[in-house]
C-alpha cells in the first residue's frame, strides 16, 4: 500500500484504520450473505416451498444486487466512500435482525431484496475503495479484499453447523450475526469521529484529516480529471465531462466485461446457491454438508491468498482462459461420479480455481476505466447480478422437471463459452496481472 504524501506516519493512520473497517465489513456481508446458501434446505423445509420456488427465492438476492448496481455507480463516484459505508452499513444490520424474525415466506423474501441491495451498495464501494488505495496492485489489493471474503464466506458454513449442532432455529443464526454486525457499526462510527476521518469533497477522493491526499490514489481517480479511458480506444482528457452510462454502454471492452461478468455469475453464484440443495437431495445430513461447503471456501480463500502473493507473476487474461475450461469439467466429473471421497477432494480444487474470477473482473474494470471505476464496475455488476438471476429459476424448474445432476450442469456448460470472450476481448491491459 502507498503511503500518504507530505503527512508523515500519523497521516496514515485514520487511513488505516479505514481501510481496517472496510475489510471487517465485507467479511460480515461475507458470512452473512453466505448463510442463506448453507440454510436453504432448513427455509425450504420451514416455508414448505418446492424447488422450483427455491430457484425465485434464491434470485430475490440477485434481484437486489441489480437494482442497487444502477444506484451504486450514481453515488459511489460522487460522494465521500466513508460516509456511504457509514450510512449503509447500520440499515443492513437492521435487514439481518429482520431475517432472524419475520413469519412468513413473502416478507423473508422482501427482506432478502433488501439485503441484497445493501450489501451490493456497501461491496461496490467497498472495492472501488481498495482499488484507489492500492493503485499501483489493484489485482493484488482487491484479491487481499476477496480474501478476507472468502474467509468470511468459508466461515459462514461453519457458523451454520456450529449452530445447528447446539439445536439452535436457522432464524437464530440471522439474529444472532446481527448483534455481532451492530457492535461492528457502533466501533466503525467511534473510529470515524475518534481519528477524525474526512473523506474530501463530494466526487473527490478519501482523504485523512481534511488535507492529505488519499494514500495511493492515482490523480486520475479524481473525478474531475479523467485519466486515459483504455475501453474502445477512447480517450478523456483532463477537465472534459464526466463519461455517462450511456456511453459506457458504447464502450465495446465494458461490453465484453459484462458479457463476462453474466457468464461468471450465472455459473458461480448460481452453484454456490444450489450445492447446499444438491447434497440434501442426495442424502447428505446438515452437519455433512455444512463441512463440504467449508471446503470450498477453505479452496477458495487459500487461492485467493495464493494469487494475492504471486498476481505480479501470473498472466491474469491465460488464468481466466485456462480456468473458464477446467472448473467446468471439474464440476462435470463430481456430478457425473458423484462419489463423497471426491467431493472432499474436488471441492478445494475448485474453490481454487474459481477463487480470483470476481475480484479480477473488477481490476480489469478499474485498470480499463479509472475515472469512472465505480459506474463501470456497477454496470458490471448489473449484467453480472441478471446472469445469477436468469440462471437461479432455471436451476429450480431444471431440477423439479428433469433431475438435480442435469440441472446443476447447465450454468457449467455456461461457462465455457467464457472462454470465447476472453479470447475475443483482446483487452488493452499489461500481460501480467492488471495493477
């Protein structure tokens, strides 16, 4: 991480302290938002729904994330990143309390939108945070972000089976995550006045103590002064106006980057939501698949780690060619032998695999528009959150209609056409991994 410029050491510590809470709040989102996947056996046996229901429900999430995507990009580039966090932050405890309480399916399914929407608001301004501090490593600052989700995610399984095994409603595990969110929110607050953290002018980058510029945050960030846009060849010089949605909608790379991002998400999320249904249909107890699941985010987290230590020596454009094949045959192979001693093995193989996909996406998006990181990034989110939405109801009707082991195919036959887009793409960036 850069240091702040003419401020000396002391300068860096509000900074610091920041960036300290915006990992220990997406790793609450993390565990959080992770729970429902583990749980969704127990909400479907307790509201008495039929997978086909599973796969409307399992999209309300999706849902969410594409409405805030169109909100997110409006104010993540125009308002100060602390401030947001701030205020988003403690309404997305109260949806987490709500969850833990409500009695009937219709309102649990409003209240995961909501969560959805807020957690998608606080993650996008959350990366484009950690991008702008780690300006010259943006693949290597936004794999250490997604590490720490990943470990959040990894954990929330094992939070789901702790609780399980000591008796307790899957209601509990909501409200009982919310207590530990809120004393998050009241210590992120405390540390806001305490260092006495100004996030600088509306539009204009973080800064510590009202004067200091924000550690490692390029010039071209500022968003009155637009550095070169890489997406399409186009240019924008220093002082001209802001890029719209409109016309990064005409930028042919964003374009490729959402096709991506639909194909990624369909695929990713989308077998994260059903592996926990999957091994329920196949007869696999709570407690047993409770640890399976923490197996592919123990893989998930170690490639994470791994990829944060080497991004300077890995060529980011080959791995997401190399992985778009191999974790969908990866996947084809467990469901096709679908032997439990394989599933122990394969799992963390392809929670390594999958591991850097998101968080490099979004180096990709920031390295090719870095005046505009935060619109970028949501319209990637946009496209990314209606894969995951499409493809969930597909699953669903998939699974009740044909068989699991089919349906659980589909979002990986998918991605393979992931590879045609990378290929295609021919993104303008360095070979190695993205900075």
């Amino acid at each position: 991480m850069s240091v702040v410029k003419n401020g000396g050491k002391s300068k860096n510590i509000p900074l610091i302290v920041m960036t300290a809470f915006v990992f220990i709040i997406l790793f609450v989102l993390a565990l959080s938002g992770n729970m429902r996947n583990t749980l969704m056996p127990q909400i479907k046996e307790t509201y008495g729904i039929n997978l086909t229901e599973v796969g409307f429900f399992s999209a309300t999430l999706s849902i969410g994330m594409l409405l805030s995507s169109f909100v997110s990009g409006l104010i993540g580039d125009r308002f100060k990143k602390k401030t947001i966090l701030a205020i988003l932050f403690p309404v997305y405890t109260i949806f987490l309390f709500l969850i833990g309480t409500v009695p009937v399916f219709p309102l649990l399914t409003l209240c995961m939108l909501l969560l959805g929407m807020f957690s998608n608001l606080i993650m996008m301004v959350g990366n484009t945070f950690v991008a702008e501090i780690f300006s010259d490593k943006k693949a290597m600052g936004l794999n250490l972000l997604h590490t720490v989700w990943a470990i959040g995610q990894f954990d929330s399984p094992m939070y789901v089976t702790f609780m399980f095994n000591r008796g307790y409603h899957w209601s509990s595990d909501y409200s009982t995550w919310a207590f530990a969110a809120v004393a998050i929110a009241v210590l992120f607050h405390i540390a806001l006045y305490v260092t006495r953290y100004d996030t600088g002018k509306k539009g204009g980058k973080d800064t510590a103590d009202g004067g200091a510029d924000m550690a490692g945050a390029d010039a071209d960030m500022a968003d009155g002064a637009d550095g070169n846009n890489a997406g399409g060849g186009s240019q924008v010089a220093a002082g001209k106006p802001k890029i719209s949605y409109l016309s990064l909608l005409k930028e042919k790379y964003l374009l490729l980057i959402c096709l991506f991002a639909f194909l990624q998400q369909a695929f990713q999320n989308s077998l994260m939501i059903w592996m926990p249904l999957y091994f329920d249909n196949i007869g696999y107890d709570a407690a047993v698949m409770g640890n399976l699941i923490t197996l592919l985010w123990v893989g998930m987290t170690v490639g994470r780690i791994i990829y944060s230590i080497f991004s300077t020596r890995i060529d980011m454009i080959l791995y997401l060619k190399i992985v778009s094949i191999v974790a969908p045959c990866v996947m084809f192979v467990c469901l096709y032998i679908n032997a439990y001693w394989l599933w122990l093995i394969m799992l963390p193989t392809f929670g390594v695999l999958i591991s850097a996909i998101y968080p490099l996406g979004v180096a990709i998006t920031c390295e090719l528009y870095p005046g505009r990181a935060t619109a970028a990034t949501a319209v990637k989110g946009i496209t990314g959150s209606v894969g995951s939405m499409i493809m969930n109801p597909i699953i669903g009707s998939a699974a009740e209609t044909v068989g699991f082991t089919f349906a659980m195919c589909v979002p990986a036959a998918m991605y393979l056409f992931a590879f045609f887009v990378i290929t295609a793409a021919k993104f303008p960036i360095q070979k190695k991994s993205a900075k």
